[in-house]
C-alpha cells in the first residue's frame, strides 16, 4: 500500500506542478523544432488531448471511490482545473498559431464546422467551473447552486468528444478508446442518479408483483 | 458512412492488438531496379535527347520551390495500411516485401496481363519531377520523386476500346501491412481517375525520391503521384491496374462520399464540409510558419484547366 500512502502525502501544490509541466515543455519543444514535421498540429493536438485525458481523470474520481474504493477526492480540484489549463492551451494554440488570430476565420469556423463549434461551447461550459473552482466561491455558493454548476461537467465531456468524434477523419484505436471510457461514465453517472433509482425501483416494484 | 456497429469495432481492435505479438521479418528491399548512378546517367541522356518545341509550354512540369527534407517526408505520411497515425508508416512500414513485385493488369485485350516490377521499368526513360503534394487535411510538402509519367506505361498496352476510367488497387497483405488487419477502411485501398487524367502528362509513376529507391512508407515499390489533385488520390504501393468502361470505386469516396469526392482536386474555392481549403499549412516551417494560399489544382491550372472545361467543380468536387 505504499502508492497509497504516497498519493496521501504528495501535496496538492506540487501536483499541480507535475501536471503542467507538459504545457510549457511540449511548447519549448516546439520551438526547438523536436515535434515532427508538422509542430503545430502537435502541440495543438497534444493540449487537446491531455485536457480530454485529465477531463476523464476529474470524472473517474468519484466512480472509483464509489466503486473501487480509492480515494483521491482531495485532488479532484486540482486535476480538473489543469484539465482547463490545458483546454486554454489548445485553444491558444488554435488561435494565436494556428488561424494567425484571424477573426474572420473563427467566426466562419464557428458558423460552419461543427468540431469547432463542439468544442467551443465545451470550452464555454467549463468556464463556470474553473471560475467557482475555490474555496472562496465554495463559502459564497449555496452548495446546490454550487453542485449544479460543476454538474455541467458531463455536458463539456459530450462535447468535447463530439468535437473529436467530428474532427476525425476516421474512427482510431484512440477515438474507440476515449469515446469507450466517457459513455462508461456517464452510464455509472446515470445510474447514481435519484432519477434513476426511483425508476429502477419503480420498474422492480412492477415485477414483483 | 459504411460503419458496422461500434460493438464489433472494439472487437476488432481488440483483435488486432493480440494479433499484434505476430514478429514480422525484416525484409530489406533490394536495389535492383534504380541507383543513383543509374539515375544520373538518366537525366544525362534527358538532358541531351531535350530539343525545345512549341507544343511544350514549359521545359519542366517541376516547381521552383524548395523540396521538403527526407527526414520530413519518410516520417510524416498518411498510410493507413500501417497505422492511422502520422508516424506509422515509418514505423511499420519495413515490413513490406517490395521485391518481387507483380502488377496485374485488366480491360486489356493482349494476352499477358500478368508483370514482374522489373519487366515494366526496363527501357523507362528515369525523371526527375517535384511536385507540391497537398494533402485534402490542410498541410503540403515538396517532394522530388523520380519515376515516369504513366501514359509511358498505358501507351505499351493495348486497352479495350470501351476504357474511360482507370482503377488503381493497392496491395492487400495484412501480414505484412498491421493496419489492414482493422476495419479502419474498406481494404484494399482503391482509387480512380478517368482516362483523360491517367493520360496527361503530369500523371506520374512514383519509383523513388531524392534519387533512391522509394522508402516503404511513401508508397514502395511503384505509386501515382497526380499533383493537382489531393494526396488521397495518389495511391501507394499498387498491384493492379484495370481499364473500364464505369466511374470505378474508390475507398474515401465510399467511406464518405460527401467529403471525398471521385475528382478531389485541389480547389482554394471548395471547402471540405468540416475544414476549409482556403489555406494549406506548409510542412518544414515549424511552429510559427505562415499558411500558403491554396491555388486552384494546386498551381497547374494551364496544363489540367481544359480537362474540366465548363464543368461545375463544386458539384464535381
């Protein structure tokens, strides 16, 4: 049990340090050229992924404690926010480098290509989260106002993988696999919802008569 | 789309990663058809044998710009063959046997229809021609192939009266090709051109690059290369070659006939329904390389412009 006892004592900040390290690395990469032929595909696609990667974790840390029995709660914070991070990187990197800061571009994108507008509202919805993210917005929010504000969470998943379902040109080992992880937790979502059990027990009520 | 359910998708994938513990041999091409000495004395004889005429517009089909690395262009290649990533092919690729090599031809009335690799080089005037390949996701690179244009080869065989298409069919190995072993595509991997196309002298036979033999990934041991159409069109690694009389079937036209049409080519003014085709990011130019301007069939519009005379190309996209 020593990871165990190891995830206990790694302090948040420094978490969050390890995590991000990746966004300015993969960036100085880039300028040294040490990306491949097509750099900015890269790193664009590189950001994207690693907030579609930590988007997941965020998801998956109340399943496995509910499940699995591990607890990594105290860091769901943390690692959902770096989730952002990475989203403003990609973003960035789509704006700044990729479009050259064309706003004629952006909005036709917006208008026409449907990845793009995807993962724009994806992003849009995150920006709530990120912002109610401390504990400062945690002692204002009434705790309901502020557990449906991060519920939006399952509709930034959806679309962020509707943006990458659209983006591709065909379904990838990858494409299977992230699309695979994100229908399963939004099943066990579905199922820990008081929605749900009502029904459930309703439906078990029928048949037991 | 031709998709089966996404179920037996995953059981595929599944499948092929355990299939993946299958070794492949290294099989390392021979030499046998181009060397570079060869290649030289070739363009030597080109060179000398060249006598200017009217009907030639200009003396080389080539563009002036500067031809991307051979490190760029053997490690950055769409070959779904052996991967959907960018990166596979360099990867994987190694483990095609290029040698021997049969190519089988149809629509054909002579009698042998059957050629070893080697029957069909000998006596081919070797070229040297770089061209721009723009690839229909928005990026390009330069590349100097050599090979020859493919009429040298459809004017030694006698067709069919009736051919008005030619279809071109990739090689179908899963042994040796790890992608073709999923169903990411309809394989083998087809495509098409009409026989006016086929027939310009653009329309080129890829046998090398950079003076050597072709590397796997870019198609080995003989490809097309048809430079004012986009890249998918340029089929690699080709075993057969039928004439015919219909439009035949191609395999991004059929997985989405929307996006990928039978023409495809190059076209500033006709967007991709989920991208633009407006701009084109050039390869080699690193992290804060400006985006080129697309030109209509990539820059060839005097040579190929009459082939598509007052024909709509947005309804014949």
């Amino acid at each position: 049990m020593t990871s165990s006892i190891l995830f206990k004592s790694l302090p948040v900040s420094l978490l969050y340090c390890i995590l991000l390290i990746p966004i300015p690395l993969y960036f100085y990469w880039g300028i040294v050229n040490q990306l491949g032929p097509d750099p900015l595909r890269f790193l664009e696609h590189k950001y994207g992924e690693l907030g579609l990667i930590f988007l997941l974790i965020t998801l998956s840390i109340s399943p496995l404690f509910k499940y699995a029995k591990i607890n990594l709660v105290r860091y769901r914070r943390c690692i959902g926010l770096v989730a952002f991070y990475y989203v403003v990187s990609h973003i960035c990197v789509y704006f700044f480098l990729d479009i050259g800061l064309s706003i004629d571009i952006l909005l036709s994108d917006l208008q026409k290509r449907y990845y793009i507008i995807a993962g724009f509202f994806a992003f849009i919805t995150l920006i709530p989260l990120a912002l109610t993210s401390n504990n400062f917005a945690l002692r204002k929010l009434n705790i309901k106002t502020w557990n449906k504000i991060h519920s939006f969470v399952y509709i930034a998943i959806i679309l962020s993988i509707f943006h990458f379902i659209l983006m591709s040109k065909t379904w990838t080992g990858e494409l299977y696999f992230y699309t695979g992880i994100t229908i399963l937790i939004l099943i066990l979502k579905i199922k820990s919802t008081k929605l749900y059990k009502k029904l459930s027990t309703y439906s078990n009520a029928d048949i037991s008569k | 789309m031709n998709r089966t359910t996404m179920m037996d998708k995953v059981v595929n994938i599944m499948g092929s990663y355990i299939l993946k513990i299958l070794k492949y041999s290294d099989v390392t091409p021979h030499n046998f058809y181009l060397n570079r000495r060869k290649f030289v004395e070739a363009l030597g004889l080109a060179s000398l044998a060249f006598v200017p005429t009217p009907t030639i517009a200009k003396q080389s089909y080539s563009t002036n710009a500067k031809p991307n690395t051979l490190e760029e262009i053997t490690n950055y290649n769409n070959f779904y063959e052996f991967g959907t990533s960018k990166t596979d092919p360099a990867k994987y690729a190694k483990s095609l046997t290029t040698d021997p090599w049969e190519i089988t031809f149809e629509g054909v009335s002579q009698n042998k229809k059957k050629f070893d690799l080697a029957e069909i080089l000998k006596g081919k005037a070797i070229q040297e021609r770089i061209y721009r390949l723009r690839c229909v996701e928005g990026w390009s690179m330069v590349i100097p192939w050599i090979g020859f244009p493919l009429r040298d080869l459809i004017n030694e065989l006698e067709l069919n009266n009736n051919a008005k298409f030619v279809a071109f069919e990739t090689v179908y190995r899963p042994t040796e090709m790890r992608g073709q072993k999923s169903a990411t595509l309809d394989w083998p991997y087809r495509e098409g051109l009409t026989i006016e196309e086929a027939l310009h002298p653009l329309t080129f036979i890829a046998t090398g690059l950079y003076g050597k033999e072709l590397p796997n990934q870019n198609g080995a041991p003989f490809r097309l290369v048809v430079p004012w159409k986009y890249g998918f069109k340029s089929i690699k690694s080709i075993t057969k070659i039928s004439f015919m009389k219909e439009q035949p079937y191609t395999t991004w036209g059929s997985e989405n006939p929307r996006e990928y049409g039978f023409y495809s080519n190059v076209n500033p003014n006709v967007d991709h329904p989920r991208w633009s085709q407006a701009t084109e990011r050039v390869i080699g130019e690193g992290l804060f390389g400006e985006r080129r301007k697309t030109e209509l069939f990539n820059g060839y519009i005097e040579e190929v412009g009459d082939l598509y005379k007052g024909m709509d190309l947005k309804k014949y996209y």
